[in-house]
C-alpha cells in the first residue's frame, strides 16, 4: 500500500472517526471500503430523467436556411 494524505472539513473528520469507532476499524480502512463503494457505484449506467430525448434525425439547426430562420424577425 502506498501512504496518502487526505484533507477534511470537521464534520467529515467526526464522521469519519465515529464510523472507525464503532466498527472497531481504522479510519483508513473505512476510507478504503468508502472508496471502493463508490467506484462500484460510479461504474454503473447511470439514470437520467431526460435520457433519449435528444434522439432524433441528428440534423442541425446550420442545416435551415438563413432566410428560414429569419422569417418573423423583419428580414
């Protein structure tokens, strides 16, 4: 294992050092069970509520016209 610091506001310092306490573990292991925890819930397709709704023809709004887009603005 390779040795490395980590900075922390206070409440993530108490928090930190009562899990270790009360799981009777060292604070950097809580830290490394904490770290592969999220690496195993950031690997995971993640659920957004407007997934898809830009599918489509893919064109692009350089394919209208000048003249089409400038209808109604008094051109």
């Amino acid at each position: 294992m390779k040795k490395t610091s980590v900075y922390l506001d206070p409440e993530h310092l108490e928090r930190l050092r009562w899990l270790a306490e009360r799981e009777g573990r060292s604070q950097s292991d809580v830290l490394r069970e904490a770290i592969m925890a999220y690496a195993a819930r950031a690997g995971r397709e993640r659920d957004f509520a407007m997934a898809g709704i830009g599918e489509g023809p893919g064109g692009s709004i350089a394919d209208i016209p000048d003249e089409e887009l400038l209808q109604g603005f008094g051109a």
